[in-house]
C-alpha cells in the first residue's frame, strides 16, 4: 500500500521517503489532518498538490499570514447581493409590513424573514467552507500555519478534530465529503499541542544527495549527468555552512535549470561565481561561500558531503 502511495506521487514527479508514503496512507485511512514541518523549500506544499493531482482530487489551498481570520478563511456575506435583492424586493417588502402598527412589531415581522437574507444563496465561501461544502472528494492545503496567529490555529480545532464548523447564521455545517487536510509549516513558531494532537506529524528534512541527484535527474532531465552529480554534491557541502537560508530543493532545481540554459559543461570557477545568487538569497551568504570556496573549507563540487550537524539525515525527500 505504501509503495503504491510512493508509485503515485512519482507519477507527479514527486520523490516520496517512506516516512511520506506511510503518513499519507494513514491520512488517507484514518481520515486525519497531516501536519508537515520541516525548513523552507523541502517540497512540503509539493506534497498537497502532488497527492491531489495523483488522486484526481480538487486542491483547495488557504495561504496563512499574520492577521488572516475567519472572514478571509471560512466565508463572507455578500452584502451588495443582499443589498440589491433588498432593492428589488421593497415593494414586496412594503406590502408585508403595511399592517403593523408600531416600530417594534415592523422589525418583529421583519426579523422573522431573517433567514432569507441570511441563507446559502447569500453566501460567499472562502477555501475553508469550500472543502466542507465539496460534493467530491478534494485536498485542503492549509500552507504556512505557523504564519497565522495562535487564535486562528485555535479556530481551526473544530475543523480538524471533527470536519465541520459553526456559523451562527445557519447553524453547524459538516462536511460532506470529508477532506484530505495538508498543513505546512516553516518552524517559524512552535504550533499548540491541541493542533499537533489532531493531525499525523511529518517531517520533510533536506534530502540526501542521492535523494536529490534522483529529484534533479526527474525535474531536469536535460543536465548531463556527471555536472548533475557535482551539481547536488555543490549543494549538499553549501548546507554545511552557517548561512542564513540553506539553499531549498527548489532552488537546487532552478540552479540546475540555469545551468542548462547556459550550456554549462562543468562547474568551473566562473560558472560558480555567476550563478551562485540562484542557490543564495543573501549576500552576506553568497559572500560568505565565496571565502569558502577559495580557503580549505571551501564547498568543493568534488568534495564529498560532510555530516550536516544542522539537520538530523533526511528522515523523508521529496522535490
């Protein structure tokens, strides 16, 4: 069954550890929330949308930042709508409460239709109300949680632990298909133990250079194989060093992208020197891989991968 999951994520191009393959096939058994940690650019939010398309299954993402509530996640009104059906409706409305007497017994009567301008045909629903209103099986990415604020991770139990929500206009909604809910998270915050309670745990570290030598070779098949081989063996000693940001898989990948373009035949001194801003995004990093590469220490494309002490060894890889 494992294997089968791993078979399907490859057909999307994606390379699954058997950490991945199992906590995806008990997601989909059980029925629970994944929650994948791990560094920026390991393939995380890949995962959702490569186990969507290998499903067949609609994703449905919400991206998390500072501030997001319920408004922007679950739904809205839409007022305007409401507004012009009130419009069209005045002279239907005036006859209506052309028989009351006092203010009180006109809103009394008018409150009693409350519910027609509150229902579902005045509703506007965000990704969250999406997925639970999906009539087909769909994959909800929740990407970056630990963006979002500790309130909207306590919003977000109920949907978690039992599928459904409540909004005080029209009452507890279920899902009717139950989705398959995918979390990411940078590490940026420690998440609550209620949120880690309700979903399976995965850990998407870097890879192993024969993991990402396999990513490269998928996702850029035109890069002969020897430069692919020094490619990733230059990346793996890069994450040796204290940078800043550890360059990602993705980047490894552009790199290797960049390297076809410019008809790159080895990684000689110039072709490291003006390609080097694909793998970093920091000067004082690119500035500091420079020294290194012309001291001792230096990350040589020959020299083979220290031991990272940063990260434990890849426990899953993916691309």
């Amino acid at each position: 069954m494992i294997e089968q999951v791993k078979q399907k994520l490859a057909g999307q191009n994606y390379i699954a550890s058997d950490d991945i393959g199992t906590v995806i096939f008990l997601a989909d058994q059980l029925e629970k929330p994944v929650l994948a940690e791990g560094p920026a650019g390991v393939g995380k939010t890949e995962l959702a949308k490569a186990w969507a398309a290998a499903t067949g299954r609609t994703l449905i993402r919400l991206q998390c930042y500072e501030g997001l509530d319920e408004g922007k996640a679950l739904y809205e009104w839409e007022y305007a709508k409401q507004m012009l059906y009130t419009q069209l409706l005045r002279d239907k409305l005036s006859s209506m409460l052309s028989d009351t007497l006092t203010l009180r017994e006109a809103a009394d009567k008018l409150g009693a239709e409350e519910s027609v301008f509150f229902s579902e045909r005045f509703l506007l629903p965000r990704p969250l109300l999406q997925a639970l209103m999906s009539e087909s099986p769909v994959v909800l990415l929740i990407d970056e949680i630990d963006r979002a604020d500790a309130e909207f991770e306590a919003f977000l139990l109920e949907i978690l632990s039992d599928f459904q929500v409540s909004i005080p206009e029209l009452g507890t909604i279920s899902a009717k298909v139950k989705p398959t809910v995918i979390l990411t998270s940078n590490n940026t915050r420690e998440l609550s133990e209620a949120l880690k309670r309700r979903c399976l745990y995965l850990f998407v570290d870097y890879p192993t250079q024969e993991a990402e030598l396999a990513i490269v070779r998928m996702r850029v098949p035109q890069l002969r194989e020897k430069l692919a081989e020094e490619a990733v063996r230059f990346v793996q000693n890069l994450r040796q060093l204290d940078l800043k940001k550890l360059p990602s898989v993705s980047e490894t990948i552009d790199w290797a992208r960049a390297l076809v373009m410019l008809n790159a035949d080895t990684l000689d001194k110039d072709t490291l020197q003006n390609t080097l801003t694909v793998l970093l995004k920091h000067e004082s990093d690119v500035q500091k891989a420079r020294r290194a590469m012309v001291d001792g220490g230096r990350p040589n494309p020959l020299d083979r991968p220290r031991k990272n002490n940063n990260f434990p060894p890849g426990r899953g890889f993916n691309n």
